[in-house]
C-alpha cells in the first residue's frame, strides 16, 4: 500500500481478479513494424495455432505480417500477469514477443557525453563502420561460457586447469590515432 501497509494475497484472491486474456490473446491493432522501439523488448516466445481449426487463420495471419511488415500489438496473460506483447512473423511462424510497460522503460538520464567530436573523427568513424559491415551474427558464440564449460570439465577430470588471461586496464590513447589504426587493421583484415 502507498502509505506503508502491507496486505497479504493469496493464490485464491488473486483467482478471482478480473483477466480477460487469461486464455485468450486479445489483439488490439496492427502497427509498422519499425515504430516499435527495440528497447521495449522483453522475452520471446513462439505462438502455435490453437487447434486443428486454427490452422488456416493461422497461416493467413502470418503471411500477412510478413507481407505488410506489420506487427500485431495484443494483450495477454503471462503467469498470472497481463502483458503488452507484439506478434510478428519469423520463418514462416508466429513470435509473441512481450514487452515493457511504458511505466517499466527508465529514462538515460545524463548519460550522454558532453564532450563534441571533430568532422575528421566522424569521418574516421563512419569509415571504420563501413569497413566492419557485414558482420555474420549467426556464428558469433559465447567464449565465456565455452570457458566455463572446460573449467568444469577439467575440474571434474581432475586434469589441469585451463590458464588465466593477463588484462588490466587499457592505457589512455589519442581518439584520432585509434580510429586511424582501427580503419588500417580492418582494412588488412578484408585484404585491401
């Protein structure tokens, strides 16, 4: 309570709250894709059709959204919680991508530098960025819990245990010299 009280649920109280999406999905309207910003995202999840009846509207709805680029912006019950969700084709199925609240999302505050850069560090910058296009995201993987898994492995073998990597802070270097050897190195990577 606001003013400090505390009131205790239970499961059967809460049975009796009024959840309209408890077993249902209720859609309310259709937006671009694009005009939903990412950082409202919350969990994904897939959507089958409800039956063998389902099977047809299912579909349809699918391939609609993938043709419009729209996305379907619906409520529905989580775990005993209504959520704003969106659903959106992915490979031919249905993603239930829940999302934060408004009143959830945090403002960045002061966050942002103050600091105003150069003409010629931007354009070391964009070329930097057009040199590192292209990325292949699909074979990226997670070292750390690769790492992980052989520290374990090896613990349990009782064999040796793998080597710690020296780091420490990385010293204080000149922006435009960074950006001018980034641009070089990523260059010599793709072989020009």
């Amino acid at each position: 309570m606001p003013d400090g009280r505390v009131v205790a649920l239970t499961d059967e109280a809460l049975a009796h709250m009024p959840l309209p999406t408890k077993r249902t999905m209720e859609v309310l309207g259709f937006v671009p894709g694009q005009d939903i910003d990412p950082i409202s995202y919350s969990r994904p999840y897939y959507a089958g059709p409800g039956g063998p009846g389902a099977d047809r509207p299912y579909a349809l709805l699918v391939e609609a959204l993938a043709r419009t680029g729209s996305v379907g912006v619906v409520k529905i019950a989580i775990r005993s919680r209504e959520r704003l969700a969106l659903l959106r084709p992915r490979h031919g199925v249905l993603v239930l991508q829940t999302l934060l609240w408004e009143d959830e999302l945090r403002e960045p505050g002061d966050l942002a530098p103050s600091t105003p850069v150069t003409d010629r560090e931007l354009e070391l910058a964009e070329v930097l960025i057009s040199e590192l296009t292209g990325i292949e995201v699909g074979e990226l993987h997670d070292e750390y819990a690769h790492a992980l898994e052989q520290l374990v492995t090896a613990k349990v073998s009782g064999g040796e245990l793998p080597g710690v990597a020296e780091g420490g802070p990385a010293p204080a270097m000149d922006l435009m010299a960074a950006l001018e050897e980034s641009v070089r190195t990523a260059r010599a990577a793709r072989g020009e």
